[in-house]
C-alpha cells in the first residue's frame, strides 16, 4: 500500500475519532441530566477551596475527604453506601478533584500529555478527547479506560491545573448524573 493510502486512511482515522468525541460531548452535557435512569441530581453541599479559588455543589449522599501531597491536593468523594471502603481493595468509583500545581503556566494540553500518568491523558485508551467549558474558563474533556471508565475535565485556575474525574461501571451508574451535575456546579472565584 502506498504513503498516501496510509495518509488517507490515518486522516479518516482521525476524521472519525473528532466526530465521536463531538458526539460524546454534546450527548453528555455538563449540566445536570435528567435521562430518566435515576432521581434527580440534588446538590444539597457545597465545597469551597479558597486557597485554589473554586466551589462546587455536591449530592449529600457522598462523603467527602481532603488530602495532600507535595505534587497534588486532592478532594475524594465518595458515596455513603461505598463506605467504610473494602481493606485491600480498589474501592468503588469515586468523584474526585485534583489540583497539581502549574508554576510554569505550561498550556493544558502540552501539561496533560507530560503528565500522563497523573491526569491519565496518555492512557492508551484515552478516547472522545474535545475542549469544553468549566465555569466559562476553557477546558478540556476526555475519556478514559483504566480499571473504571473514567471522565476527566481538566482546566487552568490561579496557576494549578484542576482536573474533576467521575468513575465508572456503566454510563447509565448514578454516579454519571452526579458527576454532571458536580462539574456543572463549579464556580471560579
């Protein structure tokens, strides 16, 4: 087979991943959901970090809890019902919020793909890649396949990177809508 059939298969390749990602991002807004698979999502609590300048609302059916290293801040949220968490386990899917320090102010993208491993970017079944909006600060939105599906919406604020991920078993799991409505909740301050 010849370059160009090479290129031309590679470009329709790549035609085909942008149209999926498109459709991902618009069938799953980032607003709370009413797909009829569950309750209505109730923001009933409110998390405010005023040192990184964000809030969201969050379910009261979660249990939230801080922790931090010298690379990364983050907020866990768990269901009720997951907790206490299985010794030796995984544990369930979770929600959570990490905030990784950005120094250099290197763009999202080219911070997402150095760190791999953190923001799960380079997985090799990172899929549906599209920018979006967080709280009217550009982002970007992907998903990813690791021991979960996972949702990752990533942005630049006040010179850390933060990245919400929702995990998963099912798209149809409550913990989707939740997550929706988490994300749809940020406010920038």
């Amino acid at each position: 087979m010849s370059t160009k059939k090479y290129v031309a298969i590679g470009i329709l390749a790549l035609i085909a991943i942008v149209i999926a990602a498109i459709a991902f991002f618009q069938s799953h807004p980032l607003t709370p959901s009413s797909s009829g698979n569950s309750a209505e999502v109730v923001l009933a609590k409110t998390y405010t970090s005023a040192l990184n300048g964000f809030s969201f609302n969050y379910p009261d059916t979660y249990v939230l809890r801080e922790q931090s290293s010298s690379i990364v801040s983050s907020v866990i949220l768990n269901r009720e019902k997951d907790i206490p968490l299985p010794p030796n386990s995984d544990g369930p899917p979770t929600i959570t919020v990490d905030v990784y320090p950005n120094a250099t102010g290197t763009p999202l993208g080219e911070w997402l793909t150095a760190n791999g491993a953190r923001s799960n970017f380079t997985l090799p079944n990172t899929a549906s890649r599209a920018t979006t909006v967080a709280s009217g600060t550009p982002a970007m939105g992907y998903l990813w396949e690791g021991l979960y599906t996972g949702l990752s919406i990533a942005f630049q604020h006040k010179g850390n990177v933060i990245i919400f991920t929702g995990t998963y078993n099912s798209p149809s799991d409550q913990i989707v809508e939740d997550f929706e409505g988490i994300v749809a909740s940020i406010m920038l301050k």
